[in-house]
C-alpha cells in the first residue's frame, strides 16, 4: 500500500516539480530541494514492495511503512500548498502563474519556508529508508504491484480464460423450489419467510431467485425489493416499499415523501390488505431496524400479501414472526463446491495434460477445505486462481493460504452453533494479489455507503481526478474503466446493471468485501466515513489526517461540515450522500470553499435550500472533481474561473441557475461539462472552442453557444444539444468531420425537421442515438450505422414504414418510441409491423405514450432476443400481438396505465394469457 501511495505522489507532483526545475532562476533554492525529494521518493520505492509485503508479520515495519506513506502525503501537501499560495494572487493559465512566482516571492520568506518544510520532509523520507535497509528490507525493481500483470497481459488473459462475471449458482434449486411453495401453496403458506445465514452464504442471490421464480410472479399482484442495512431508517424504507407497490408517478412520490411516518404505514398496510403484496426485506440487521417498520406490515391481520427477508441473525427472524417460516441455507457439500470452483476457476483451460490438470484439482479441493462450503469464498477464492496458469503458483496460494489462516483473521464465529473460521482470509489474499494501483481503486470503493449502487461512469470519473490511472488525458477513463472489470474478474466487484453496449453500468460491493475495504482504507489511513444519524451518531474521530472523507446524512440531523477533528487542512476529497430531500445553508458552504482549500473532489448532490455559490468557490483551484448534480443552485460566480484544473463540471441543478458567467472557456482541462437544463447568460454565448479535451458536452443550446465552437472539440464522444435556430449549423456540419467521428453517443432536439435530419449524418460510429421533434422519416442512410445498439425516438411523425429500418439495424439491442402527450396529435406509429427475422438481437423494447397505435403484428421470427417489454398509455392498442408467444427469451413483461380491456386479455384466463404465460415476470401498473 505505501508502494502503492508514494508512486501515486511522484507521479502526481512529476508534471509540477518538472516545470518548477525549469525556473530555477525564479526560484531560488526551493527547484533544487524540490529535485532532491522526487529523487528520494524514487529511491524509497525500491524497498516499499518488500516492506508493504512484511507488514502483517512484523509490527514495526508495519509503522515504518505507514510512517514513510505519511511523508509522501506530507509532501505532495507541501508542494501543492506552495502552489496555491501562488494561484490566489494569479492572473491568467496555470502556467503564467508559474512565471510570476519570482513577482510574488521576491521577499524570500515563502520560498525559504517552503524550501525548509520539503528539506525535512526528504531528511525524514532518507532516514526511514536507512531505517528499512537495517531490517533487511531488500531493494527490489520494477514498477509492478502484487499481482505484477501489466494491461495488455490482462486483457490477454481474460481473452482466452473468459469467465463469468456474476458468480455460478450451485446447489440452491431445492432451497429456491422450498421458499417460493411457502410463499405461495395456501396449505403451506406463511405470512413472513425468513433467509438467515452468515454473510456470503448466499442469502440474497437465493432471495433473488425466489422474487423471480415464475410461481411467485403469477402468485402476486405487486412487489417490492429493499435493501435494509445496518443504517436502518424507517420512514425511508416504508415511502420506498410504497412507491415500489403502488408504482408511483413523479407527482405521487411528492406526495408521499411529505407524508408523516403514521401515514405512510397506513397506506402500507391497506395496499398489503387490498392486494397481494410480495416485499422483500433484503439484509436486515436488528430487531430495533424491524420495529421501525413493523407499522408499515399487518402482520397479525387477515391478509394475502407476504414478507420475504434475508438476514445474518436468527434472533431477528424469529422476532418479526416467531409463527414464520426459517430457512438456513446450507454450507455446499463436496461435489457442489468443486462444481462451483470449476466453473469459475478452471473454465475454458485446454487441458491436454491430465496430469497437470490432476495436480490442480489435488491442490484446489485442499484449498476448498478452509472455505467451509461458502460460495462467497469459493468464488473469490476460484477468481484469484482463474489467473494462475501453472502448478507452481497454485502451490504459491496454497502456501499463502495457510498464512494466512495462521493469522487467525475472524470474521464470523457463530455458525450453526459451532466456531467456524471466517472467509477474511480469502478476501484479503485475493486483496494482496492485486497491482498496486489496483488496490487503491478497491479501496477507494469504501467512500460509498453500503448496498449502494455505484454509476460506473460517475467512478471511473472520481479515480481521474483523484490520479488513480496512469495514462494520456484522452484514455484515462478507459483505463480506469478496465481497471474496474479486472476487479470484477477477480470477483472483488460485482456487476449491478449493463448498458445497452454490455459495458457494466452499475457495479457494487458484497457485504463482505464492503467489510475488507473498509478495514483495510481505515488501517491504511486512505480514507474516513462518517455516519451522521441521530440514529446511529457519528463514528469516532480518526487518528490520522483526514485527505479522503465521505458524509453520509439524513433529514433528521443538520450537520453538513466535518468537525474539527477531520479539519486539518489536508482534504483531497468530500464526498456527500445525502437523503432525496435535504436542506442546506449558505453558513455550510463558506465553511467548504474557505476551509478545504486543497480538495481535488466535491461532491454535493440532491441538497435542497437554493442558495448562491459564495465567491470563496474559486479559492478551490485544485479542484478536478465539482458536482451540485440534482442540488438547488441559484447562481455560480465568475470566481470559478480559477478552477483551471477542473475535469468534470455537473452543474445539473433541480432548479433554475439564473446566471451562468461566462468564464467556462478558461476551464482548459474540463473533459466532461453538463450544463443546466435552463439557464441565463451573464453577457454574451458561451465560448467552448478553447475547451479542447472535452469529451462529454449536456444541455448545451444553440441559443447560448455558437454551435461553430463545437467543431473545435476534437475529442467530444457524447453531446447533448438542443437547436433552436439553423444560424451556424451549415458552417459547423461543414467542419466536423474528426470532431464527430469520435462522438459514441448524440441526442438532438429540435423543432425543425431539417435539423433532425442532418446532424446524425457526420457522426456514423454512434452507439447511442435520440432525436426529439417532427420528422418523418428517419436520417438517409441511418441503415448503414452499424455500431447503433439504442435509439430514442420521442414526438416524431414518422411514417408506419420507417420501422423496416429500424428492425434491420444489425446490433439494435434497446429501441425506446415515445409520442405525444396529447392525443390530437399525429403520432408515430398507427401500426406497429415487425417481419421476420427483424430486430434480431433487440432485448429491450419500450413502447410509451403513443397514443394513436392501433394495430400491433408480429411475424414468426421476429425480435428472437427480446428479453424485456414495456408498454404504457398506448390507449388505442387493444392487445399484445400473436407471436409473442414464441419468443422464448422473454423474461420480463410491464404494462402501465393501459385499459383495463388491454389488461384483462393478460390475466390468467384472458383471451391473450397463452401469449404470454411463459414469461416469468410479468407486472400491470395503474389499469384504468
């Protein structure tokens, strides 16, 4: 880990401490002192591989270590704070700020004291480094981390050993097969079906499996899935459960969150009444968490709806129903364990050697003894050995494992009543193998609360700026996103959601890997979390510098600044995460902008009060991260102009910015800007040209910016844009060829149909298309896309015929039509005609408001890969076509706010019920 952070600091300050070497005649002796440090940071890591690998067998090098990665830190602080002393008085790019350092300094007593605290920073760095040599810490080479595999090799790797990212199920039919009959035979049923286990036993996948079990969705009217947690809020988990039943409008979901608690749990318990309710209750902890619902339930009323829970103790259960229905699940045996282990670890070995193949089945079924049959350790343990090709270095983790285990490193104690080693030692040898870098990006995953449901692209944005990938400005997010999908490899990360491109969307971690990162970023010092509740309070001050700081909060308490206890002026990063309402203050964020004047990341999200941005916002001029997504902001200052560092601007504010100064242009290492979706200009467009790495332009309308500018961004692969005027758009078309060539993704809106049609035209290597406004046919030759895999299509008039072309799209796999809201207009499309053979690998097919669609045909052969189907407010349509019976893939059918003629066809019984009783999941929302 000190490997890991004193590479990060040279590579970090490298680019700085260059150009400062270049003013040496400005400088003074700060350039020669500075030179000295980065040489004794190189130095250092010789000796970090061998010293981070000794840590957990001797105590003091373990403080060494942590000894010498404070010092890195110190320095990198040294260096940017000197820095930042200069850029509060700039004028200008960072780099004139640089050639006026002789003006500001010429008194000499910044430079002789910020020359004096790096002198003994390198006095303190040299010294540790003889310290290490006397321990017979060996000096190693190289720049490889734990597991040494460079990129290439693992891409390479994962090539010919493709294996699969979400973990194998084994042995778990004849539990799912028990749990779905309690929950839905009459003679069997039970109110309240409980799943109790340690963690990783497979509480939630069986729970899974259970919610979409064709039995139980035919069994059920409305369902609901929450995730409790440790952090249990009632109130918040009884409007989620509601909104989820009752399938709430944006409008009612209002209404609910300003409910009182007493109300929200009547409703709950009429809707549970009235209809029949399957909610699961994923993950709940305390008996105190269930009694901060159990108002919300009728428990001890006549009803048919069902509670499904999962939990770690078996107390909890028996107190939400001590009548219901107990399910432990079981340890694997033998056969299912090495099963399990194959499938992950040995899948697609060409074994021509038995003998080989012999020896690792010998070394692998030994190894399976210590995870005690648990799947959550069998998997882990499966993905480290996926990536070891000889027999030797199987014996190598074999080895490992025993010291592990002699570390005696436990986790879970109780399991079926006796004393059972816990899997920590397979997650932290999984952990120790990863490269360096790795490891920090596993780490970092700490600062998100638990069960949360991580946005793949938010993160490999935040590893950027915080400098967690090593590669050019224009690949670096692609970097960080397959450093992600080789934790996901290694089973340390899990897939939440895929995009329509099969890249991972969302990603999360189990419950049991949360709990190693968290263990190991506290040890590490790498980052702190606090909990402010006025259920659970905060958790106790850290003993070290703060530099990474998450605060999670609810509406019940207002506290929104770290104490002073993490206010030591050394915050890299403040991460918020808040409830879907929470209040702030303009006293919260003077205090952020004056006291953190080292942050490189800002996350404040969905924070009601709409306040303005104090000025002091642009004494954050190290600043790389700045989100107020979804937060009420009323104007941003012109001081922003000094975030000369930002890379990602998301100014995606839930109501009007009413001034947006025009300084954006001086803002050149932006990548990714998101602009409100309203906003006023302080004087003149925007000017983007001068932007020349952005990658990701939203909201941006041809009223406010030259849309010529846009022929200067090079490296733009998403745009957002509106077109209100024709003015500049031929001249801007005319010009970028190579600009658009690397756009993946375009939405369009406009009211002129001329507009629609020619923008797509110079952008043929699109993935993602949506065009919103009167067209009546599709773009000329949008046949030819090859590399379109989704398309939005919102208030056309295209014609019936233009679905031909759509169907014949090769890698179509998401196709959204969405009309009118009003039902005077001509709407595309009045028939609905999918031939054979069309839409081959379409998989999700969303049908909305398209009011006038009478007409629905579906040939034999068509959309043979749809596995999801949304239909809603397509009032005239009178059923779902014939031939959908056919599409085996089908898994999941929605339909909302249609009649309930449409409705009854669906119901068992209805004359369109064969068209779709295979389906396992299949849901009707607000008939009418």
């Amino acid at each position: 880990m000190a490997e890991a952070v004193v590479t990060i600091v040279a590579e970090g300050i490298k680019p700085l401490v260059d150009y400062i070497i270049q003013q040496a005649n400005f400088l003074g002796g700060v350039s020669d002192q500075v030179e000295v440090a980065q040489t004794e940071l190189q130095l250092m890591l010789g000796y970090l591989k061998d010293a981070d690998a000794r840590q957990g067998e001797d105590e003091v090098v373990r403080i060494w270590v942590a000894t010498i990665r404070d010092a890195a830190y110190d320095l990198e602080d040294v260096i940017e704070t000197f820095v930042l002393k200069v850029a509060s008085r700039r004028e200008g790019s960072l780099k004139i700020v640089l050639k006026r350092f002789a003006c500001i300094f010429r008194e000499g007593y910044h430079l002789y004291k910020t020359g004096l605290e790096i002198e003994k920073i390198t006095t303190k760095l040299s010294t540790l480094r003889s310290v290490l040599q006397s321990y017979n810490i060996r000096e190693t080479r190289g720049s490889g981390g734990g597991g040494g595999s460079s990129f290439e090799r693992q891409q390479e790797m994962r090539l010919t050993y493709p294996h699969v990212i979400e973990r194998e199920v084994v042995g778990l039919d004849d539990g799912v097969n028990i749990l779905a009959t309690h929950l839905v035979e009459e003679e069997k049923c039970s109110r309240v079906v409980s799943i109790w286990g340690m963690g990783g036993s497979g509480k939630t996948t069986i729970a899974k499996q259970v919610f979409h079990h064709s039995k139980v969705r035919r069994s059920f009217d409305c369902f609901a899935w929450v995730c409790i947690s440790q952090q249990c809020q009632g109130i918040d988990v009884l409007e989620e459960i509601l909104i989820k039943l009752t399938s709430a409008t944006n409008e009612q979901r209002e209404e609910i969150e300003k409910m009182k608690k007493d109300r929200v749990a009547e409703k709950l318990c009429i809707i549970q009444r009235e209809r029949k309710c399957l909610v699961v209750l994923d993950d709940i902890w305390t008996r105190d968490a269930w009694n901060t619902l159990k108002a919300g339930f009728p428990i001890n009323q006549e009803t048919k709806s069902r509670i499904l829970l999962t939990t770690r103790n078996k107390e909890v259960a028996s107190h939400v129903d001590e009548n219901g229905f107990l399910y432990q699940p079981h340890a694997l045996n033998d056969d299912e364990s090495w099963e399990l282990f194959e499938k992950i670890a040995l899948f697609g070995r060409d074994y021509t050697n038995s003998e080989s193949y012999a020896k690792k089945e010998e070394l692998g079924k030994k190894m399976l003894q210590r995870c005690a049959g648990l799947p959550l350790a069998i998997s882990v343990l499966a993905g480290l050995l996926a990536r070891k090709d000889t027999v030797e270095e199987w014996n190598t983790v074999l080895e490992n494992v025993d010291v592990y285990i002699r570390r005696g490193t436990i986790l879970e104690r109780e399991y079926k009543g006796q004393e059972y080693e816990g899997t920590s030692w397979v997650l932290a040898l999984s952990y120790d193998d990863l490269p360096y870098r790795l490891k920090l990006c596993f780490l970092y995953l700490g600062l998100f609360p638990e069960d949360y449901e991580i946005p793949v692209k938010r993160l490999t944005k935040l590893w950027v700026a915080e400098g967690l990938s090593s590669a050019s400005m224009e690949i670096m997010e692609e970097v960080s996103y397959s450093c992600l999908i080789e934790l996901v490899n290694r089973c340390m990360v899990q897939v939440g959601k895929y995009g329509s491109t099969k890249n991972v969307k969302t990603c999360r971690l189990h419950d049991l890997m949360r709990d190693l990162c968290v263990l190991k970023a506290t040890e590490q010092s790498f980052l702190h979390t606090i909990n402010v509740s006025a259920a659970t309070g905060t958790k106790a001050a850290p003993t070290s510098k703060v530099r990474k700081l998450a605060i999670y909060l609810d509406k019940e308490v207002d506290k929104l600044v770290p104490t002073s206890d993490e206010r030591d002026g050394h915050l890299r990063s403040l991460l918020y995460f808040v409830p879907t309402q929470f209040f702030w203050n303009k006293r919260v964020m003077r205090s952020i902008f004056e006291d953190y004047k080292l942050l490189r990341v800002l996350k404040f999200e969905d924070m009601l009060g709409g306040v303005e941005l104090p000025s002091t916002i642009g004494n954050l001029v190290h600043l790389r991260f700045l989100s107020l997504k979804n937060s009420r902001i009323k104007k941003l200052r012109s001081s922003i102009a000094n975030l000369v560092c930002l890379q990602t601007l998301d100014l995606r504010c839930r109501i009007l910015v009413r001034r947006i100064p025009n300084v954006i242009r001086d803002m050149e290492q932006l990548k990714h800007l998101y602009l409100p979706a309203s906003y006023n200009r302080v004087s003149g467009k925007l000017r983007l040209a001068t932007l020349p790495h952005l990658q990701t332009l939203v909201n941006v309308s041809s009223k406010d910016c030259d849309l010529i500018d846009l022929a200067e961004l090079r490296y733009l692969r998403k745009l957002v844009v509106e077109v209100q005027s024709l003015k500049n758009l031929e001249e801007m078309l005319k010009s970028t060829s190579i600009t658009f060539n690397r756009l993946r993704s375009l939405s369009v809106q406009s009211d002129n149909e001329e507009v629609l049609l020619r923008m797509p035209l110079s952008c043929h290597h699109i993935f993602k298309l949506q065009l919103k406004g009167p067209i009546k046919e599709l773009p000329e030759g949008l046949k030819n896309y090859q590399n379109l895999t989704k398309i939005s299509l919102s208030e056309t008039l295209l014609k019936d015929d233009q679905i031909e072309i759509l169907e014949n799209l090769p890698k179509l796999r998401m196709l959204f039509l969405e009309g009118y809201t009003s039902v005077h207009i001509r709407a595309f499309p009045r028939t609905l005609v999918c031939s054979a053979g069309g839409f081959p690998y379409l998989e999700f097919l969303s049908l909305r408001q398209l009011c006038k669609l009478k007409e629905w045909r579906m040939e034999n052969g068509a959309m043979p890969s749809l596995r999801r189907l949304h239909i809603e407010h397509c009032i005239d349509l009178t059923s779902v076509p014939d031939g959908l019976q056919y599409i085996t893939t089908l898994k999941e059918l929605h339909v909302k706010r249609m009649p309930s003629t449409f409705c009854d066809r669906l119901q068992e019984g209805g004359e369109d019920f064969y068209k779709i009783q295979h389906v396992p999941s299949v849901m009707l929302f607000q008939i009418w």
